[in-house]
C-alpha cells in the first residue's frame, strides 16, 4: 500500500486587546521567532498524538504556520497546515486519533482537505460540530471553554485512481 497524504488546516482565533501579534507583524525578527515557537510547540502537541491510519501509526508534521487577522487588529488567527503522510487508498479508509482530552482555550476551526471524488462515511468528533461543504471539504469547529473528547474518528472513501493506458 503506497503511503499518500492527509492534509487539514488548524485555525486558532484568538483575543489580543494588546495587539501583541500587531507588534510582532511589524518587526520581521520578532515574527520569525514567533512562528519558530508556534510551530515548535505546535509539532510537540502532535508528537503527543496517537494517530492511526488504516491500522498504522502515522506522523502529523506542522507544514505551515502563519499568523492574520480577522477583521480587527485585537482578532488574530494562528494558521497551522498539518501534512499526515499515510497508507491512503482507493476504497474505505479510517482515520483515528487519540490524545488527552482538555478544555478549548480558543474557538478553532479545522478544515480537512481530501482528493476530488472523495466521501465522507463517517466523522466523530466527540461532540464538536462539524460540517461537509459542497466541494468536500469536511470543517470542525471548537468554542472556547467546551471540553474537547481526545478522540476523533473520519472514515472516507477515495475513489479509484485513474487507470494509466500506458501501463
């Protein structure tokens, strides 16, 4: 089974009355420690993880980390592109992740990028809402304060890879 890629995007919406994300935008020094730091901590959050695809232990890695602001200087939104290398095939598959369950510091979002064709079976997010948009795009999304399970569960079905005339 040839390892393929899961890839979703994390989008934490913080509340910053001091603007120090504003300040760190400004000085180039400041924003490149600032994004060492998240996506060091971020990459320690998912070292921690048990995260299993199709029966395999995979490893997430943090790919992106960006920091913005929704609308107001005192919103800012921390961006995290996570990138799961696993054994992904046509057909039924399941991802499963455990982690220690907490409390949501911060309203979240996370949105699950799949092929085209895809379909999602099956999403447990221990209680978070969730949705899938028209394009397939499966979006969870956490409030601060509620109480996050540490399991999530998505089966997909990917659809068959093109046939290759060449072979």
């Amino acid at each position: 089974m040839a390892p393929g890629v899961i890839m979703y995007y994390l989008l934490f919406e913080y509340y910053d009355p001091l603007g120090y994300y504003d300040a760190v935008l400004r000085d180039r020094r400041l924003l490149e420690q600032e994004v060492a730091k998240l996506h060091y901590n971020m990459q320690g959050f998912l070292d921690e993880e048990e995260v299993v695809v199709n029966g395999k232990r995979v490893r997430p890695r943090v790919v992106l980390v960006d920091i913005a602001f929704r609308g107001r200087k005192a919103s800012p939104v921390i961006i995290f592109g996570i990138r799961v290398p696993a054994p992904i095939r046509p057909g039924r598959n399941v991802y499963e992740n455990r982690y220690e369950p907490e409390k949501a510091e911060y309203d979240y979002v996370v949105y699950w990028m799949f092929p085209p064709g895809t379909r999602i079976v099956e999403v447990d997010m221990g209680g978070e809402e969730w949705e899938v948009t028209e394009t397939g795009v499966l979006a969870i999304y956490g409030r601060r304060g509620r109480r996050v399970s540490g399991y999530e569960k998505i089966v997909f079905e990917m659809p068959p890879l093109p046939h290759d005339e060449s072979a």
